[in-house]
C-alpha cells in the first residue's frame, strides 16, 4: 500500500501563528496578488500571506491577537474586499463563484448583441453613407451602444473606482478610462454631425475583453469543484458505538477524536482511525490511486474516503472533520496551486511594456498636433487614430489564436489542455516524474483467463458479474472482451470477506481467496502484483485466476519521446518499494516509492529550488497536491476527479503517448506565438509612424488592424497539425 499520509512537523514559532483564509472576489491578475502579500506582510502582526488567483483566497500566518475583523481592515485599506471563507462555503464550495460567473456571462452576452448591430450600421457608414443617413446611422449606434456599454462595463468601471478610491491601479483603469474616452468623443461628434464615431471599437473592445474573463471564471469554477468533489467522497455520517454497546449515527462534522464507530460493509469511512476490532479489505483506490483491495486488520491506519468491501469493523476515531488526511490533501492542493498563481503568462508580460508605449504615443500625438495648431478635435481624432492602428488585436490575438488551434490538434489526439497559460508552461518544463500505479500502467487489475476453459469462464462470468469487487469487475471485464456467455449461476451469495457462492449444474461453485501465493501474470513488464488472484471452484476443482496491473501499452515509447525532448524521466509513487522497483528497472528509470503527498511535494519543491520546472504525470488523490505544485501537470482520464482538476491537462484511452505529444506541441506552439509577436511588433513599427503623421485615417486605421489580426490567425493555422507521432 502507499506510505500513510503524515502530517508535517512544524517549528515553535510557525506553531504560535494562526492561519486564517479570506475570499478576495477583487482579485484580478499578477499585480493584485504581488500588492496584497507584499503590503499585508507590513502590517504588524501578520508574519505572511499567500494569495491564489484560481480560488481568489488569501492565506494570512498571524498573531493569534489579530482577529477576522482586523484581517478585513487590513485588505479593505489596500482597496480589496474581503470576507471570511467560512462564509463562502456555506454557500458551497465554489462560494459565490457561480455568481460572479453568470453576471459576466449576462454582460458578454448584452456586448456581444451589441457589437453585432452597431458593427452592421458602422459598416454603411465606412462604405461610403454620408449626410443626413450617416448621422441617422451614427445615431442609431448611439442608442444601442452608450447601454451597452453602460451594462458591460461595469465589472471594469467598478473595478477601476474601487482602485482609484484606495489610490491604486490595476488593469482595469486604463481600459476603462480608454472606452469612456471614445464613447464620449463618438458621442460629441455624433451630436456635432461628424464624419467618425467609435462606437463599434468601444462594444468590440468591451466584448474581448468580457470574453476572456468568462472563459477565467469557468476555469476558476472547475477547479473548486474538483478541490468541493475531493471532500465530498468522504462519509457523511458514522454509526458511534456507546459504552453500552448501542449505535447511534452521528453527522461526520460531529464526530470526535477518541470515539469508537462501527464501519459496516460497503460504507465509506466518515474520518481517520485505527482499526481495534475485525479483519476486512478497504477499497483506497481514491485516496491512494491503487486498484487492488487493503487488507486491514486491528491496529491498522485507515482514512477518510476508504470504502470498506469486506466484515463490519470497529474503528476508533483519531481525526475528524478537517484534520483527516483528505482533508489535508484538499488544503495542499488549494495552496500548492498558489505558485501557478504567480505566473505571467507571455501575453501579460507583453502587455506591461506594449500598453504603457501606446497610450504614450497617443498622448505624444495629441500634444504634438495641438503645439502645431491642429486644435483639439483634430489632435484628438489623430490620438484616436494612433490607438486604433496600434490597438492589440493582433498582439492580443498572438497567444490564444496559436493555443486554441495547438489545443484542438491535442484534442484530436486524446489530450484536453485545460489552461490558458498550460502550454506556455509546458513548454518550459525540462524534468518528468511519474507516478506509477494508474500513470506508467493501467491503474487496474485484468484478469488472465487464458488458461480457463470454455465453461469454467462462463461460470467465472456468471459469479464476478455479480459483484462490485474490484476483482471481481476485472475478472468480468476481461470474460466479457473474450467474448464470453455467462452462465446462469443459482442460489448466488456473496459472503463478505469470503468470496461468491453459488450452484451451476448441480454443482457447488465459488469464487474465493486463494490458499497460496498467487502466479505471477503475463504482459506485466516486471509491474506484476503477484499477489493479486482469485480462486475458481467448480465442484472439487480449483483454479487460479491471476490479475495483474499492466503497462501502458506505449509506455516504452512515450518515455523514449520524452527523452527525444531533453527530459529525464523518473518515477515517484506512494506504492511499496519492490512493485516500483521491479517497473522502474524493466523501464529504465530512476524511481522514488513508498512517497507520501508531503514527500511527493518536497521532492518537487527541491528541483524548483535548483531552477527546474519539473512536470508531473499522476493519477491518485495522494498525486493532488503534487500535480497542483508542478510548473506543469498531466493526469488521465482515470484519475480521481480531484486529481483531473488540479492538473493542466487530462489523456484519455490507455496510451500514454498524448502526455509527451503535449510536451513537444507546446513547445511547437511557443515558437509560433514568437513569430505572431514578432509580426505584431513588426505592423506597428510601420504603422505608426504613417498615423502619427496624420496620414491614416480611423478607416483606413481598422483595415490595417484588421488586416493584421488575419495574419496572426493565418500564422497560428500551422498548428493545426502539430500533434502528429513524434520521433523516438
């Protein structure tokens, strides 16, 4: 089995701190994060804090004298609102996300209708319509744009005044204060009967930009869900055996340390403990990704989550609600993913040196032609000009065009890339750990029924069919791909701990524990349990059914086109030593086992520390955190549904090929996000200097963008076929 989950010591100094999480809903990209722990920690009293963007929370180390409410203060003073986690999750785990998410989805959609229909009447006017059916046009566009932008605008316009009131900035200052800007010049030359008006840029601009914050709080919403999935397997509730011996059931957030509880067959365990009466198998395949059954027995550890597949047991309590170990698995993993928080996507990057230039080129080009005696609606109209011939479309377009139609070529070969900036990030990886159980091989036990004759497999059939063993639905996925006919098994019993009974023919058969070590399986690759089997009896004959958990069919090659990348791939599984051994040497890797979720991120920690950006490839709940911390992660389509969530990518079917595809099609698609970059920059350097002459019309500035834009998506087209087989 995995190596238990062990909680960390802490120091005496970390130990006299409170922790103390805090919902931050104004937290909008990088800057916010780097402002609230770098401010907070100056407060006298808080020793640090941790923010992460996914989840918009806050985790403050602090003097026990600091309360909640003094906490609030601290973050409402440097202009961000704040309230308590608990709060939220009473809501459920996702807080008010599902809020914030569909109020943004009401305004993309109100932009969207309105980009529409003021694009259809500014596309008369830039045919040539002039006169009395301009301004009617110019009019019209009016009335549809000015609520519009009204309506979706807010979450920037209120963004924008809560920074300004606390005398900060963010991203949303500049964009505000440029829509207001055109929609008040489009407004005046409207009213003046004028020849231009911007109303399509402003609902255009508004659109994008709404766009993109939608597809973030999906993003946000999915991975809560998988940290709210991960705790709800745990038991809801557990039967706590009195000092008289009476039962009684209690809710598993009113559970305690020291009860004695009762964990009757097929019940999920509501908290951690030690088993003091009964022996039985537990089904961890959740918590710790192993597919074959735990036996436990008095004085074993057991977790939350666990399903117990055979005898009641008797277990008291150690820890209970949020102290069991899944529970600190979910806390790993929302705070691992902190340091993906931190990073600045390329785009972001860019656009920190690219916005400041342009609104000073505007500004340069409104002064110039006023100094030159232009007067102001001239100098405007030119500054305006300026913006929209260097509006970033094509800039903005760079990165997502190239990522979309990378992550539509992944699909189309299994992989589903879940993040925007997973492909940046995996691009920059240079060291591969695997996990074993689930990642290297299939993650479940198959059943070798080769040696079975033809009524012994349908009898074999008749009985595992019957039950939701975790053999047992091996053995009858393995008959059933056989092409097997079950046979009509009578009197059908299944004896908890013991096996299935039942009567074929007159005949007494079963299917039991066998009495001796089992056989080894073939095609395991030297990853065979050896101890997995079951017993087939039909009448006095006894036969054994081996299992084993193979490799990846392409496990060989994946690794080795891995390899091909520069990576030196390892293995770090919680599995025991000689299973991960016997993988690691018919591999050819390097391997660490018997890894708790603790030692598993210490490991990924001590590469950061040497300048790695390690990738990580895991399925199981321990692999969480893990996959949550990595610079980037891949997990499989059978992973616990935690796991999916925490990780950037998810492979489907049983190749393993799809997570080296990934590695060397992200890498692909960086180089071509560095050409579309290089374009851009290339078009402004020509562009400009034509608009700050004067020379380009607001028309003339749309065609050129426009025309620019198709370039980059034209460019980012290339990718289209970028997921074919890699070389090994």
């Amino acid at each position: 089995m995995n190596a238990p989950v062990v909680l960390e010591a802490q120091s005496e100094a970390e130990a006299a701190l409170a922790t103390t999480r805090l919902t931050v809903p104004g937290m909008k990209c990088a800057g916010c994060i780097g402002r609230i722990e770098r401010d907070l920690a100056k407060v006298p009293g808080i020793a640090a804090a941790r923010a992460n963007l996914t989840a918009k929370r806050v985790a403050i180390r602090h003097d026990p004298a600091l309360d909640e409410g003094a906490l609030i203060a601290a973050l409402l003073a440097l202009g961000f609102e704040s309230r308590p986690v608990a709060d939220c999750d009473a809501l459920g785990p996702l807080g008010d996300e599902s809020k914030e998410r569909k109020s943004l989805n009401r305004a993309l959609g109100v932009a969207g209708f309105g980009m529409m229909n003021v694009m259809l009447l500014s596309v008369s006017v830039w045919s040539g319509a002039d006169g009395a059916t301009r301004e009617l046009f110019h009019w019209l566009s009016a009335l549809i744009a000015i609520p519009v932008i009204a309506y979706s605008g807010r979450p920037f316009f209120a963004s924008a005044w809560m920074a300004l009131r606390h005398r900060r900035t963010n991203m949303d200052v500049p964009i505000s204060i440029g829509v207001i800007l055109a929609t008040c010049l489009s407004l005046y030359e409207t009213i003046t009967g004028g020849e231009h008006a911007f109303f399509d840029s402003a609902v255009m601009l508004l659109f994008f930009l709404l766009a993109g914050r939608a597809l973030d709080a999906e993003m946000r919403t999915r991975t809560r869900a998988g940290i709210g999935a991960l705790l709800g397997r745990m038991g809801k509730s557990a039967s706590v055996i009195g000092p008289d011996g009476t039962t009684r059931r209690l809710a598993a957030k009113d559970l305690e340390p020291g009860m004695l509880v009762l964990v009757a067959a097929g019940e999920a365990l509501a908290a951690d403990g030690e088993v003091v009466e009964g022996t039985s198998a537990l089904d961890n395949a959740m918590l710790t990704g192993e597919s074959a059954p735990e036996p436990v027995g008095p004085g074993a550890l057991v977790h939350a989550g666990a399903i117990n597949l055979g005898a009641p047991i008797r277990v008291r309590l150690t820890h209970v609600a949020e102290d069991t170990a899944i529970a600190e698995i979910a806390r790993l993993m929302d705070e691992a993913g902190q340091s993906r928080s931190h990073y600045v996507r390329i785009a972001d990057r860019a656009s920190r040196l690219y916005a400041p230039v342009v609104h000073t080129l505007a500004l340069v080009a409104f002064a110039g032609w006023m100094i030159a005696g232009a007067g102001w609606h001239t100098s405007l109209t030119i500054a305006i000009a300026v913006l929209i011939i260097t509006c970033p479309c094509a800039m903005g377009l760079a990165v997502p065009a190239a990522q979309v139609v990378a992550s539509g070529a992944l699909l189309r070969r299994g992989l589903l890339v879940k993040d925007g900036s997973a492909l940046e990030r995996l691009a920059e990886c240079d060291i591969a750990l695997l996990d074993k159980t689930g990642t290297l091989t299939l993650g479940e036990p198959r059943a070798d029924v080769s040696a079975l004759d033809p009524e012994a497999r349908a009898v074999a059939l008749g009985l595992a069919q019957a039950s939701r063993h975790p053999l047992s639905r091996g053995l009858a996925a393995a008959a059933l791909r056989a092409g097997v006919v079950p046979a009509v098994i009578e009197d059908l019993r299944e004896e908890s701990g013991a096996g299935l009974t039942g009567r074929w023919q007159g005949l007494v058969v079963a299917l039991e524990k066998p009495a001796g070590p089992a056989p080894q399986g073939p095609h395991t690759e030297g990853a065979a349990e050896g101890s997995l089997a079951t017993t087939l009896r039909i009448g006095e004959t006894r036969q054994i059914i081996p299992f084993s958990d193979p490799l990846r069919p392409d496990a060989a090659a994946a690794l080795a086109a891995l390899r091909v990348e520069g990576f030196a791939p390892s293995i770090l599984s919680g599995d025991r030593a000689a299973p991960v051994a016997a993988l690691a040497a018919a591999l050819g890797l390097e391997a660490t086992a018997e890894a708790s979720p603790q030692a598993k991120l210490a490991a990924l920690e001590a590469l950061k520390a040497q300048g790695r950006r390690p990738l990580m490839v895991g399925d199981g709940l321990n692999d969480g955190p893990a996959l949550a911390a990595a610079h980037a992660s891949i997990a499989p389509g059978t992973a616990s549904d935690a796991s999916q969530q925490a990780a950037d990518a998810v492979f489907i079917g049983e190749g393993l090929m799809p997570a080296a595809l990934a590695v060397r099609v992200a890498r692909r698609t960086m180089r071509i996000v560095r050409e579309n970059f290089g374009f851009s920059i290339l078009y402004n350097f020509l562009a400009v200097p034509l608009a700050l002459a004067g020379l380009v019309t607001p028309l003339i500035a749309a065609i050129a963008m426009s025309v620019s834009s198709l370039v980059v998506v034209a460019n980012s087209l290339r990718l289209a076929r970028a997921a074919g087989e890699p070389a090994t």
